[in-house]
C-alpha cells in the first residue's frame, strides 16, 4: 500500500484511531497517501494528521451492529470502497476476576472480541464484491498468550481475536487477507496510568529486551506493511511486535549467572 504502488490512494479504516496506538496506525496510513477514515464514540482532542493529509472522524459505538453496518456503508458511500479496515479500538481497567460479575467482564470482552468481529464482518460484505478485495487487520495483545492478572477477560477476549482472524484468513481466502498484530507494551498518552510515573514506564521498559516501550507510529509502520502488497502471500499470520517479548523472570531469580 505504498504510494508508490497506490497512487491514488487506498481507503483505510482504523477503529478507535483517535490517540494512541490507533492515532500511530491512522499517522503511518496516511504518510502512505490513503484516505484514512478514523471513528470512536468521541472525537480526538486534534486532528490526526500526517504527510499533509488529515484523517476523517466519523462516530460511531462499535458495540451496536447496526451503527458499525451504517458506518462501513457510508464510508464505501462516499469513498466507492472500503480496502483496509484496522480492528484497533479496545482496552480494559484493572480489574481482578474476583471484584466483578461475569456481565461485568463480558463487556470487556464485547469491545475486544464481539465489536472486532462485527466491524469485520460488515466490511466484508463490500470487501468481496471489490475486484482487488480487502484486508483485515487485528490488533492483538501479548496479553492473549499469557497469564493476565487483573485484566483477564481482556487477555481471554485477546487469544480469541487471534484465533478469529486466523479462521477469517481461511474462509474468506483468497479476496481477503487477515492478520492480527501482537502487541507489547507501546508508550501512549495513557502509558502512565498502567505504569505509574517517568519512573515507572522507566523500570517496565528496562524489562523488555529492546530496552524500551513500542512508538504507535512503530506499531503503524507495521499495520502497513501488513496491508501492503510486499505482504501479498501473508495471511492467518499474526506479526510480534513486542520488543523480544519479556525478560523470563527465572533468569533474575537464579542464584547462578552463566556467563560468556
């Protein structure tokens, strides 16, 4: 999807692209020369912009399947199509299994799991009817591969969303590749929230073996790349982008260093 390759631009659709990691996809998009289209249930505090172009906000609540139906249609409305769709929009408090119901943690799930499964699904009822297809991409979260104290139904909502784009990828090949993104830590206007103050984000980024949290524009580079033809044959994959992962705990625990 290089501009190069595109010259008149693609129509890419970022859910929840209105800060962080989503801003970063909608950022690296739009330097690519795509109509970005970016939605939440609120607007950004600024513009989203880069390499000269502006994405669009449209509302939209992603949990209502009708509003998501009516929002993919208006964008194939008005732009003749609808090319990438980036399943970004999610997240979750803290919030230990025993302090909440299961209703409660179920809506957790419904923004990670069912509002990525229901914006996919009505994008692909254009996506097959276009000539050069479509492409879906899920962010992920390492959170979906391993123990996920105090966010746990983000974590279980996470490895299915995994498991969903790998089943899409089958079903509906070849018009239409899915590949989901598998996020580390990314340092975001609400990294300090999860990791306390400069010192904090400091310490956790000193746990990951790149020695530092993930830029949104990194994770965007990455989201283009997987849209773009040099990923023409990957499909069903999922691409960690998490920094080498996490330093395994046992290695600081060990009384005995080996050295080299």
């Amino acid at each position: 999807m290089d501009s190069a390759q595109d010259p008149y631009g693609r129509v890419a659709v970022v859910t929840g692209g209105t800060r962080g990691v989503g801003a970063g996809i909608a950022r690296a998009f739009l330097r690519t020369g795509a109509h970005v289209v970016i939605c939440a249930r609120r607007p950004p505090e600024r513009p989203v912009a880069a390499g000269g172009l502006t994405a669009r906000f449209l509302p939209v609540e992603l949990r209502d399947a009708d509003a998501v139906r009516a929002f993919l249609a208006r964008v194939v409305g008005e732009y003749g199509r609808v090319d990438v769709l980036v399943n970004n929009a999610g997240g979750t408090p803290f919030r230990p299994l025993g302090t909440a119901d299961a209703a409660g943690h179920a809506r957790i799930m419904d923004l990670n799991l069912t509002a990525p499964l229901t914006a996919s699904l009505a994008a692909y009822r254009h996506m097959r009817e276009q000539p050069s297809g479509g492409c879906v991409l899920m962010v992920g979260s390492v959170s979906g591969s391993r123990p996920s104290p105090g966010t746990a139904a983000y974590g279980a909502a996470k490895a299915g969303l995994e498991h969903l784009a790998r089943t899409m990828a089958v079903e509906w090949a070849p018009a239409i590749r899915v590949n989901t993104l598998v996020l580390g830590m990314v340092r975001t206007e609400s990294a300090r929230l999860h990791y306390g103050d400069a010192d904090g984000v400091a310490a956790v980024a000193r746990t990951v073996p790149a020695g530092r949290l993930a830029e949104p524009d990194e994770i965007g580079a990455a989201a283009v790349f997987l849209a773009s033809e040099r990923a023409a044959y990957i499909t069903g994959a999922s691409l960690l982008v998490h920094g080498g992962g996490e330093r395994p705990a046992f290695l600081d625990a060990a009384s005995v260093n080996h050295q080299e």
